[in-house]
C-alpha cells in the first residue's frame, strides 16, 4: 500500500469538502461529506499511480 498524505479542504463554493494529494500532481475528490472525499480520493489515487505506471515519462 501507498502512503501519501491527504489534506481535506471544506468547499463552501461547492457545498462540500476537496481532497487532494499534494505528491501526485492533479490528484483530487469532491465528496459532499469528509469521508465520501476520502474515499473518492483514495479511487483517484490508485487511477493516478496505474496510469503513471503504465505510461512512464
């Protein structure tokens, strides 16, 4: 498993909460609760890096 920090931000524009990882360029999730955007973002996360990996720079 990954480890990558996540930082949740209230979206107040969009009525509910932005995750996004730092590390990984581009790498967020809305989620209308804290934990519906962690879970989205943990999605995303495993789309960026089997993406990355099978098209490497």
């Amino acid at each position: 498993m990954y480890k990558y920090a996540i930082e949740i931000y209230s979206s107040e524009d969009d009525e509910g909460y932005m995750a996004v990882v730092p590390e990984l360029s581009g790498c967020s999730a809305f989620g209308e609760t804290e934990e519906e955007a962690l879970e989205e973002v943990k999605v995303a996360m495993e789309l960026w890096i089997e993406t990355v990996n099978r098209n490497p720079l």
